[in-house]
C-alpha cells in the first residue's frame, strides 16, 4: 500500500469515527440550550457544527440571544 493511500485510509477512518448520529447532535443541543438559558434570554434554539481537521475537532456553537440575565459570581 502507497503511503497516500494509507494516510487516505485512516483520514477515512478517523471520519467515520467522528460521525454523529442527527439523535447525537440533537441531545448536544439540547443540553447547551439548558445551559445557555441560564445565562442569556435565547430567542431560538442553539446550532452546532462539529468537523475533524488536522486531528482535532472545530466545534461551532451558533445562538441568538434577547437579552443577558444577571447572575451572581462565586467568590474565589
């Protein structure tokens, strides 16, 4: 096996690793929708993105929100 062929192989490999199920993806969002709400007035749901490059995920967290809720820092 050429050495492209086998660093073709395991991009292929690592990808389909990394592949989420759309159920996966909506448990992620949901989550940080919960999150989130605890923080800022949303006006809609959050979107992620989640992509492997150079052997490392770039996860991209989209939301719009109304307005920021006050919140109590904690003390160091």
């Amino acid at each position: 096996m050429k050495s492209g062929d086998a660093l073709r192989l395991k991009r292929a490999i690592e990808s389909d690793r990394m592949s989420m199920t759309a159920t996966s993806t909506e448990l992620i969002v949901k989550d940080l929708e919960t999150v989130l709400q605890d923080y800022f007035k949303l006006s809609g749901s959050p979107s992620l993105s989640i992509n492997y490059k150079d052997g490392s995920y770039v996860v991209e967290i989209t939301f719009k929100a109304d307005a920021l809720k006050t919140f109590a820092v904690l003390p160091a």
